[in-house]
C-alpha cells in the first residue's frame, strides 16, 4: 500500500513538474486544449496539462527586424533601380500569429519584398531619391494592411540605399552641374544689370551737372596716382575744363567760409 502511494506521489509530482513553464517578459505562450485554442498564457509562470494541453507556439512581442532586397526593380519611369530596406516589426496579437499562419515570421519577409517592388513601380525615380520618407511611410502602411489580419504590424520601414546605373548617375551629375552653371548665371547676369543701372543713373547725374563730372575724373586721376607714383598726361582741354573745375570748388569753399 505504502508502495503504490509513493508511486502515486512520484507521477503526481512529475506530472506536475512537467506542466509548469515559465514565459519571459516578452514572450506569450498560445496554450491549445484538446486541440482547440485555450488562452495565451506569460509572461511568468503557467501550467500545461500533459496529453489535454498543448503550447501551439511561444511568441515575442519584441521588435523584430528584417532586411529586404529588391535588384532590378523598375519605377514607374522604367529606370531599373536596386532598393535596400529595414522593416521594423512586431506581433500585436500572439493568438492570431499563432493560429492565422503557419510561419509569420517568413510571410512578413515576403511580403514585405513584393510591397517594396509594389512602391518601387508606383514611384518615379527623382521622387524615390529625393523624398525617401515618404516612401518608407507608404511601404509601411501598405505592408501593415497585408499583415495586420494576422496579428502582425510594421512600426517603420527605413530604405537604406537606392542604387541605380552607372551611366545614369553620370548624366545625373551632368544635370546638376549644368544647373549649376545656370544658376550662377543667371545670378552674374543679374548683377551686371543691377551694376547697369547704377550706371546709367550716374551717368544721368553728371549729365546733369557738368562739374560733378570734372569733380569725377579728378578723383579718378587722384586714385591712379595716389599709390603708383606715375605721371598721367591728359589731353590740354580736359586739363584746362578740370582747372576750371577746381577753381570752381575754391570759390564755392571761399563762400561757405
């Protein structure tokens, strides 16, 4: 008698060491009960019952990452472009991962390479290069549709690098210099008409009033002779015109004294 209790007590002690388990902070344990689902057991210590219960799968709620590649894809511009990207990812509902799909973690992969070719294609090539946030926002709503009825959502997508052609990004340097040599043109040209009509008002000044020009050429004289020490021969009437000029300011000195 003493025997079979030991006995007793020993299975119950095994059955029950075997049905405890311990999930960790982020994980969820899907339980199934005669093969139907039960509950979504963690995190911390749960109980499964041996032959009427079953762990369907552990989940991790934690964000996951997957790389995805897409060589040779064409945009809608037809420019066949390679695009690198990181999905960040999570599972929102472990019943639903567990009991939707056979393997979340591969289908998050495909499908997150068919959307990017998806957003490649409906994309023109300047704006995938240009405005990359919008594109990462787009792929991540569009892959958050296909996944979500199985418990799985994308937080973010970020496209790492965009490469295309060799002959393409050459004449895509070409341009960008050319608009370049444009801009500064039309900037030199806008100088020179902003340094015309400066001219031009100066030259309706002392058009105006003859002694501001004499008083003009002297100073010019002055400043080409002021620092070179050079002799600057002048033809007789501008000489005798400039004479008259600087008598002309004496006498306009002498007054105001």
């Amino acid at each position: 008698m003493g025997i079979a209790i030991a006995v007793i007590a020993l299975v119950i002690l095994v059955i029950i060491a075997r049905s405890i388990r311990i999930a960790s902070e982020w994980q969820r344990a899907v339980i199934l009960r005669l093969g139907r689902f039960s509950h979504v057991a963690g995190p911390g210590i749960y109980l499964v019952f041996p032959v009427i219960d079953a762990v369907a799968q552990v989940i991790d709620l934690r964000i996951q990452t997957t790389m995805i590649t897409a060589e040779q894809a064409l945009t809608r511009d037809t420019v066949a472009v390679g695009v690198d990207a990181i999905v960040f990812w999570k599972v929102e509902n472990a019943e639903t991962a567990a009991i939707r799909i056979a393997n979340y973690r591969e289908a998050i992969e495909r499908v997150a390479q068919t959307s990017l070719r998806e957003m490649i294609g409906a994309t023109d090539l300047s704006k995938l290069l240009s405005d990359r946030k919008t594109a990462d926002e787009q792929l991540r709503v569009t892959i958050t549709t296909k996944t979500s009825s199985w418990g799985v959502t994308a937080s973010s997508v970020e496209i790492k690098d965009v490469a295309i052609p060799r002959e393409l990004q050459d004449a895509m340097s070409r341009q960008a210099q050319a608009e370049r040599e444009k801009d500064a043109r039309v900037t030199l040209a806008s100088a020179e008409k902003a340094i015309a009509e400066q001219i031009l008002e100066a030259a309706k000044l002392y058009g105006s009033d003859p002694n501001a020009l004499k008083l003009r050429q002297m100073n010019l004289l002055y400043e080409m002779n002021k620092e070179r020490g050079t002799t600057v021969l002048i033809p007789t009437d501008m000489a005798n015109s400039l004479g008259s000029a600087v008598a002309l300011v004496k006498a306009m000195t002498t007054d105001a004294a």
